[in-house]
C-alpha cells in the first residue's frame, strides 16, 4: 500500500495492489519484486504517484525499495537454454542487473550503494570478495557499503531479503 496527500492538504490511500515477482530462466528459483524506487531525491508534499526509476540499482541519489527471493544453491539453468537469450531477457526484465555481475565469479557483484537489509525468512550466506563469509538467518540485519558481494542458500529452504538500497557516488 501506498500513502500520499492530496492538493488539499487530506492524507490518501494512493494505490493498493499487489507486486508480482520477476524471474528469469537465468537464475530459475530466484524472485525479484521491485516494491518502490527513485532516480532522485522526492519531496513531500507528493500524491503517492510511482516516482520513476529504471534500473534495479539506484543511481546517485537515488533508492530502492526490494525483496529478492533466494532459491537453495543448485538450482540451475534449464539444460540447452540459450545464453545469449537469457542475458537479454533478464537484462529486459531487470534492467543494469547483468552488467554489475562479475563473469569470471558468478554472482559476484558490486554496487554503488549503501543497502539496508534485512532477512525475512529462511538463511543464507553474504560471501565477501577475499573470502569472507558471513551467515545471516531470518531476523538479522546487515547494513552494506558498496563491498563486491555474492549471495548463496545452501539450505533446504528459499531465503527472502528485503532491501533498501540507496545510491551514492563511488570516489576512485
């Protein structure tokens, strides 16, 4: 649900509908729902209307408001999918996501941003670039700021994180 305030002055209801979970052949399993999001700083008074924003990661000033879905480690790609069809659908479908994920170290990724994050269910682990690896269960919180980073589940069950991810520039 969505609050804002009308012309008048009268706080409002702005929208109540559900968010549908973006997946992708690529990585089968995994839920992207993109709840809310800017490409730069909003002000109040607002209606509550969807700023607009375009990629899953925040520019500069910008937010996001997310929860991502993590299937248990395994879970692979359809045999024979083609690749090149993938990417592009995935880069459709979540925009700048691809083209943050290091190649040589899949799901290695690093982003201009200070996220907040909290575990909603089930555990996973937050594996650092240098080997460090940190175990988050449901109900723990772990603020980022801009580290390369990898997720994994290797547990039974799936792993939800809401995020909030906020945009900063990157010196050197």
């Amino acid at each position: 649900m969505v609050t804002g305030q009308a012309t008048d002055g009268a706080s409002v209801l702005a929208s109540d509908t559900a968010v549908s979970p973006v997946e992708t052949a690529l990585m089968p399993g995994a839920e992207f729902y993109s709840l809310w999001g800017a490409d730069a700083p909003v002000s109040l008074p607002n209606d509550g209307a969807e700023p607009d924003f375009h990629t899953w990661f925040p520019p500069d000033g910008g937010f996001r408001f997310e929860l991502i879905v993590l299937p248990p480690d395994g879970k692979l790609p359809q045999p024979g999918l083609d690749m090149k069809q993938a990417l592009a659908e995935t880069e459709k479908v979540l925009p700048g996501l691809i083209g943050k994920m290091d190649p040589a170290h899949p799901g290695m990724h690093q982003t201009d941003s200070i996220d907040l994050i909290y575990v909603t269910c089930g555990a996973c682990v937050l594996a650092l670039d240098g080997g460090t690896e940190i175990a988050l269960a449901a109900g723990d919180v772990i603020v980022q700021h801009g580290p390369r980073h990898a997720w994994h589940n290797p547990h039974a069950e799936p792993c939800g994180l809401l995020t909030i991810s906020l945009g900063v520039g990157r010196k050197g």
